[in-house]
C-alpha cells in the first residue's frame, strides 16, 4: 500500500485535491490497521498471560 501512497504523492502536481484525498484515505487506513494491531497484540498478550499464571498456580 505504501507504493500506492507514493504515486498519489507524486501525482500531486496534477491534481492536488484528488491526490490529497486519496493520501487522506490511506492514512486513515493505516490508522485502523494500526489499532487493530495494538488491540490484537494486547489481547493477545493478556491471554498468555492468563494461560501462564493458570498453569503456575496449578503446581
């Protein structure tokens, strides 16, 4: 996706509305993608955590 971005960037000159739209967009992706990693990774996180502390109390 990152190349995309770079040929709305370079296409800027032709039509700066369009082009900055576009940036927009793909920045707004990048911005869910990037939360949904952080959600997953902390849930995650918390599940091992939780399995690990099950299995230490169990002994």
């Amino acid at each position: 996706m990152s190349h995309i971005r770079k040929k709305f960037d370079e296409s800027a000159d032709n039509d700066m509305v369009r082009a900055k739209h576009a940036v927009d967009e793909i920045a707004a992706k990048y911005a869910i993608e990037k939360q949904i990693k952080e959600a997953f990774s902390a849930s995650f996180c918390g599940l091992l955590k939780f399995t690990f502390t099950q299995k230490v109390n169990i002994f």
